[in-house]
C-alpha cells in the first residue's frame, strides 16, 4: 500500500528514500532540495497553505536533469521546460491538497509509525538493523536535522492514510486479468502483398473539366482564411533596453550583486566501490595499479553521478576533487567502509572576471531599466493620443516607428504564405487584432510579455474560396493521387479474387508483378499493418483475407496461422498484469479525488513566478 502512495505522491519523503546510497543524494541534485527556501516567494497556495517556489525549483531541477541525460542536453527550450515546469507545480498541487484534507480529517500519525517507518528504510540499515551512525550520516550530508526528518515522514504517512482507503475497495477478479491475457497474447501470421501506387502503370492526367468539377465539389477545401491589414505599434523593453546607456557603475554594482550566479564550481563525474575492510581495498588498489578495470575490482560499483564538491559526504571530498578524468583513489575510510573512487570526468571551476561579464550584465542592466520605463511610455503615448493624434504621430513623439501589416491571418500568415515577422509569438496582439473592427479607436494593451500595443485595423479581406487558376496545378496533382488510388484498390481487389479462387498466393503476386512478404507472431497491439486489416484478421480463420489502405495504395493479407494461449501455464504472467489492472484502477480512482479535491479547495498559482522559475532555465 505505501509502495502504491509512494509512486504518485512523489513527495520529499518517497524521493529521499529512492536514493539507496549516501552519495546519490548529490548525484540527483538534493543539495539544491535543501537549501532553504525564498522567504515569502510561493508559486501557489491551496487553501492558503503556500507552496514554496524553492520546493518547486528544485523539483524541477531534477526533471530538468533527467531530461538532458536523455537528450543529451539537446531539445531542452523554453516551450519544454515550461511542460515539465508545469507537470512540477501541478505535482506540488497534488501533495499539499493531499495533505489540506489529511488535516481537515484530523489524520494523525503516531510517533510509533514515524518511528517504525525510519526503522525499516533500506538506506538506513546495516546488516538488516538500524544503523544510528548511518542515519546520522545521511542527515548532515543533506542538511537536514533529525526533527525535520520525522515531520517529512509524518506527513508523507499522513497523505498515505487519505490514499489507502480509496485504494482498500480496489479489487480485479483473476479470471479478468487472465481473459484479457489471453486476448492479448493472442498472434497470428499472414502473407502480405502490397499495391503500391507505383505499381498501377500510367495514369492518364486529368482532364480540366475534372479538375474544375473537384474544385468546385469540395470548395470549403480551398477557402483563404480572413486577411486584415494593420498598423501596429508595439512598445517592448528589449527595444527600450537598445537606446539605454548604462553607467559604468550599474554594471559594476550588478557584477557584485551577482557575481556568484556565474560562478561554477568544479565537478566530477564518480563511481566507488565500497569494501568492507582495508585488506580487501588495498588488494583492489594494486589490482587497479596493474592495469586492471574498474568495474572488475570486485563489490558492486556505485553511480555517484555529476557532483560538487559539497556534495559528496565530507570524507570523500578532498580525494575526489584532487583527481583528474579517469584517474581513482587510494582506500579512503569512511563511516560506510573503505572506498575507491573514480572520476569518469572531470569539470574545472569557472569564476568569470568582470570583463568577461560586462556586455552580459550591461544587457541585463538596460533591460531591468527598460522594464521600469515601458509603462510610462505606454502613458505618453496614451496622453498623446487623447490630445488627438494619430498613433502614427503618438509613436514618433516617443521615437517610436508603427509597423505596417498589409495582411495577416489569425496565425500570423500573409497572403504569400510566408510569416509576419511583427507577430510571430504575438497571440495577444493576434487576438485583439481580429476582434476589432475596422478603423476603430486603438487602445494601450499588455502584451503579456512585459511590453505594450495598441493595433488599429486598416483593412479586411473577407474570407473566400481561392480563384480557380490560382489553385489549379494543387487540385491537379490531388485528382491525380485519387485516380492512382481508385486504381490501387481495383487491381487489389482483383488480386483478392484470384487469391480466394483458390490461386497460390505466390503465383498471383508473380503475375501481378507484386512482392509477397510475411508478417509472423503479431499481437492484435504489435502489428505493423492497418488497423482494419489487424481487425479482419484477428476475426478470420486460416485462409481468409484482409484488405485495407495506406498512405501508398492497398494492404492485401492472407492469414497463414493461429496461435492461441488458454493462460493455464502463464500463472505468474497473469498475476503480473491483474497487479497493473489494479494499479490502472487505483490511479484513475487518485486522479478523480485530486480534482474533487481541487474543486473543494481554493488553489490559486502565481503565473509569473512559475514564468521566472522556468522559462529563465531554459535560456
């Protein structure tokens, strides 16, 4: 049951203990976790209990992490780290509603269950006891002090009390699980010819008088959407920040002030083995010496990941640090035992000068100025235009130029298809746009990015069918493709004829100038065919035939062999999937309570933090 809690609360309790070693703490970022949070900054509350911008960074640090490990820090922009940023805070959501309604219950955690879950985790115990020195340890490598430990634990045990009675009703009757088993091993064979388009031979083109009566069959096909023209002017402090000179002594002050941003500090990529006595690690040392791997020193070789000094526990710092790439360690003794370490790689220090940050800070100066000036330039040009001038004469009294957009869609497309470049990520001005009508008074917008608009209509061209000749040789082609289709199915068609007369498969492909190949031991989830040719099969006896479409013409199957499972010789198998049926059950029914959850309690989350947390990261 707490298995089950732990896998969807993702709480700091069931995190922590995910790490089954000391030092993998740091190689999954659990400094940063526990470093103390901003004072009074809180990317949401639920019910008015705040949730700490800190916990959600760091949260979100992790998955950040994860994800260049997979990518290879490639793919890692801005429209992907506000996802994961997203699913982060809505994860932080869950557990604080969790725990509200644990209080509101007046669910109560005895001292004796904290004190009997501490107990029985995997990472505190030595030789299958609780090991005080070892629990000891893990707190100061985390900063953390026994009281915050147990309140952690309490809490989690609180949210597990709310779960464990919607999953106490959960239950699926083993003959469910062993029918849909049975369902789903299920395979089967078939012989496969394709009818590709390029197998119909030439196709004549079609004639003018078909092209015109398609176009005019399926004219919603061929609409231009709603064109305006407009005159915009769009006041941004990236584009204020450009005319800032920043003094010298602001770039100074904001080097001092943020110094420490861009200082990196050295890190090492680590692996250890642990041995039990010094005997056993010095033998190892002299193997090593000799040329002999790491991995094959003997004792399990032990992933402490991408690390800070920091860190590491205190004992292995000064050894590891004074190691370069592919070099290990002598025995070094810990609380744990006798470790050998080794740095797979190796990343110096970075502390760059104040050359080496001057046009970075001054940008940033000017930006934080801009910022701070944007909105009393919005005000003039406001003013100026209540004086009576146009917006063209309001923006060159602010030195500011309007653009002009001789057509735009609701997309940000001109009538040549190409994008205006004015309104590219501009869904504000966008919206506003086309919700005006023409020649209307414009007015000062936000743009929702920090800067402001005001956009005025100048024309609109009405959305209408495209002239014929300007959309002809598409239509052309398009009847074309049709025609090499309908021919497609006829000679398919015909060749399943011959196939169900009693022909050789082989023969009737030979003759038809077709490639017979075969599709062996699918699953009705696993085959690499159509949907509706999987369907017929999985309802057809050896011999019948299955005929569907692709992309490029026709699918003709022949199914060639059966292979059905009663289950009686897959027991474990059937229990594995009643598990994740129950499991399946179980998640829907914690899905649904969190969001009557979210509608009985007031959760509201400050949108700009969540921005500042996570767009910055992915720049």
């Amino acid at each position: 049951m707490l298995d089950g809690f732990r896998k969807h609360s993702n709480s700091i309790v069931v995190k922590t203990l995910l790490f089954l070693l000391i030092a993998s703490f740091a190689a999954w970022g659990i400094g940063d976790m526990l470093r103390p949070a901003a004072t009074g900054n809180s990317v949401a509350t639920v019910d008015g209990k705040e949730i700490s911008a800190q916990e959600v960074y760091n949260d979100f640090q992790r998955e950040m992490a994860r994800m260049r490990q997979l990518t290879g820090d490639q793919g890692v922009d801005e429209n992907l780290s506000k996802a994961i940023g997203g699913s982060v805070v809505d994860r932080a959501i869950n557990r604080t509603l969790l725990a509200v309604n644990a209080d509101d219950l007046d669910v109560a955690i005895s001292d004796e269950q904290v004190a009997k879950e501490i107990r029985s985790t995997e990472m505190f115990l030595e030789d299958g006891k609780f090991s005080r020195a070892r629990f000891e340890q893990v707190m100061f490598s985390n900063r953390l002090n026994e009281a915050q430990y147990i309140e952690l634990v309490r809490g989690d045990l609180a949210r597990e009390q709310v779960i464990s009675v919607l999953n106490s009703g959960v239950y699926m009757p083993g003959s469910a699980a062993k029918d849909l088993y049975v369902y789903l091993q299920e395979k089967r064979s078939a012989d496969v010819l394709t009818v590709g388009l390029d197998t119909v031979g030439d196709i004549p083109a079609p004639t003018e008088e078909e092209v015109r009566k398609y176009y005019e069959d399926n004219i919603d096909s061929f609409m231009a959407p709603e064109y305006r023209g407009l005159t915009l002017l769009h006041i941004t402090p990236a584009a204020i920040a450009k005319t800032i000179d920043v003094p010298l002594e602001k770039i100074e002050d904001a080097f001092s002030a943020r110094h420490a941003e861009f200082k990196k500090p050295a890190r090492r990529t680590v692996e250890q083995i642990v041995f039990a006595n010094e005997e056993d690690a010095k033998k190892a040392a002299q193997e090593l010496a000799e040329g002999k791997a790491f991995a094959e020193l003997g004792g399990e070789v032990l992933e402490l990941g991408d690390v800070t000094k920091e860190e590491l526990p205190e004992d292995l710092r000064e050894v590891t640090f004074a190691l370069s790439k592919g070099e290990a360690s002598a025995p070094v003794q810990s609380l744990l035992g006798w470790h050998i370490v080794h740095v797979s790689d190796a990343v110096e220090a970075v502390d760059p000068t104040f050359d080496d940050l001057k046009d970075e800070l001054r940008d940033a100066v000017a930006l934080e100025l801009a910022t701070e000036e944007v909105f009393a330039i919005s005000n003039q040009i406001e003013d100026a235009l209540g004086g009576g001038a146009t917006i063209e004469e309001a923006a060159k009294a602010v030195g500011f130029d309007v653009v002009s957009i001789a057509s735009t869609d609701d997309r940000a497309n001109s009538k040549d298809y190409k994008k205006v470049e004015a309104l590219k990520g501009q869904q504000a001005i966008l919206d506003e746009a086309f919700q005006l009508d023409m020649n209307a008074e414009p007015v000062m917008k936000d743009d929702g990015q920090g800067g402001y608009f005001m956009v005025r209509v100048d024309n609109i061209t009405s959305s209408k069918a495209r002239p014929f000749e300007d959309v002809k040789l598409a239509v052309e082609s398009f009847v074309l493709d049709l025609k090499k289709f309908d021919a497609a199915k006829k000679k398919a068609e015909e060749v399943v004829a011959k196939i169900k007369s009693g022909t050789p498969i082989a023969q009737v492909a030979e003759e038809a100038g077709l490639v017979l190949t075969s599709e062996m031991n699918f699953t009705r989830m696993d085959a690499k065919l159509p949907k509706d040719v999987v369907k017929t099969l999985f309802e057809s006896n050896v011999g019948d035939t299955a005929i569907g479409a692709t992309q490029n013409g026709q699918i003709i199957a022949v199914l060639s062999e059966i292979k059905s499972t009663d289950g009686d010789a897959d027991k474990s198998q059937i229990e594995a999937l009643r598990g994740e049926m129950v499991n399946a059950v179980s998640n829907d029914m914690q899905t649904q309570f969190v969001n009557a959850l979210r509608s009985r309690y007031s959760v509201n989350v400050d949108r700009a933090m969540v921005n500042r947390l996570f767009v910055s990261e992915s720049q």
